[in-house]
C-alpha cells in the first residue's frame, strides 16, 4: 500500500439563473467541460437556495455564478459572503456577477462593483433589441495587468457588444478598463473609465470580475474565454 495519499478532490459550483436574456444556461455549459477537468467534483444549481447551505459551502474551493439581476435571500447571501471569507473563490461574467441582487446592498460591498448601464447607439437607430446597446469599444489592460496570472500575456483589444458602465470603489485591483466616449445623444459631458476585468480580497477569499461575456458569442472569444478561465482558477482556494 503507498504511503502517498490521494490528490485532494477540489469542488466547483456553479449557481446560474435570473434574466434568460445573459443565457446562463448556455454560458455556464460552456465552462462546465473546463470546470471538471481542474476540480474533481462540479456541481449546478439553477437557484440560489444553495447558498443557504452553509455546510456545503465551507467544502467548496469555487464558485461560479451566473444570476443577473433576481433576489437573494437574507440567508442565502450571509452563507455566500461567509464562505468567501473562510476562503472559498467567487467569480463570474458579465450581469451574472456585476448586475446580480441590487437590493443587496452588502452583496454589492463585497463584489466591488455594479453595472449602472451600458450606453446604446443613436436612439434614431434603436430597433428595441439587445443589439441597440452593441457598440465598439477598446479594453485597456492597466500595468498590473502584465505580470499577473489571469492576464499576463495578453494586450489591448476590441470588442463590440454591451459596454458596460460601473460603479466601483478603489479596493478593487483592476487588471483592465474601459471608456465610455461621449456621443452628441448622451447626458454625460466627458469620458468615463470603468474597470472591466478586476479581483478583490474579502476575508480568506478571493473574487474575480470581469464585464465581458454578454452572449456566448463573446464568451467564445478565445481572449474573453482565457480571461475568464484564468480568472477562474485564480479565484479558486
């Protein structure tokens, strides 16, 4: 018999729902394949009832959620916040992380972040669709972006999908930005700055944000998807 003992069996959750307009399903199932082949154990929920399990959660090194918008109960967020402070990882994409439980105001301390909007094209050229609000845009990396895991390697690129505008504190360490250009059409009279890639510490935890990954088209992307799971395993204990 071998002295050695067996490699740990890490444990990932992915915790998915809300606005079906994120498609957290068809997000989620493309990171389920990646997910099972770095932890042994990938569990999904379409609720946040999970979280409530406080049991569970202590043995889970990562969680990945993607619920944009929708509620969270009083228990459910204290066991989610309690876990990423004993240690366990927190990451998402997109609303699926960044516009997720508004009335939460402790869930927004904690993730650092929340969407405000994402300005659209001319109103002349709206159609009523998601597209209204695709428009061109550049993500900058910062200089901590270059030697750090999830991003170094990587450079400037562009995108066009929602450009997300949000509203942040400077606990944040923001590996990458972007800016809001001011169009004849819009309120704001000069340029916005907003990170678009960022982690945060919160107790023993780590947390990994990123705004991009509207669709899974985007998510497709092979940058966006490096980004993302890099940030993933990051975040994981």
């Amino acid at each position: 018999m071998s002295d050695t003992q067996p490699p740990l069996r890490r444990k990932a959750l992915v915790v998915r729902g809300g606005w079906d307009g994120h498609q957290p399903v068809e997000a989620t199932d493309l990171f389920v394949p990646f997910l099972e082949a770095n932890f042994g154990e990938v569990r999904v929920e379409d609720s946040t009832a999970v979280y409530a399990d406080t049991d569970y959660l202590q043995g889970v090194d990562l969680i990945v959620q993607t619920v944009t918008m929708s509620t969270i109960e009083k228990e459910e967020f204290e066991g989610l916040q309690q876990a990423v402070i004993s240690g366990t990882g927190f990451g998402g994409w997109h609303g699926g992380i960044a516009d997720s439980f508004r009335n939460t105001s402790d869930y927004l301390h904690m993730v650092g972040g929340q969407f405000a909007t994402h300005p659209g094209n001319d109103p002349k050229d709206r159609l009523g669709e998601q597209s209204d609000n695709y428009v061109p845009y550049t993500v900058n990396m910062t200089a901590a972006a270059a030697t750090h895991p999830i991003t170094e390697g990587l450079t400037d690129f562009d995108l066009t999908t929602e450009q997300y505008w949000v509203l942040h504190d400077d606990y944040n360490d923001v590996l990458a930005t972007t800016t809001q250009k001011v169009r004849p059409w819009d309120p704001f009279h000069r340029e916005v700055t907003s990170p678009a890639i960022w982690t945060r510490l919160w107790g023993e935890g780590r947390i990994f944000v990123t705004t991009l990954g509207h669709h899974v088209d985007i998510l497709e992307i092979p940058t966006v998807r490096t980004i993302i799971e890099r940030g993933l395993l990051w975040a994981a204990r």
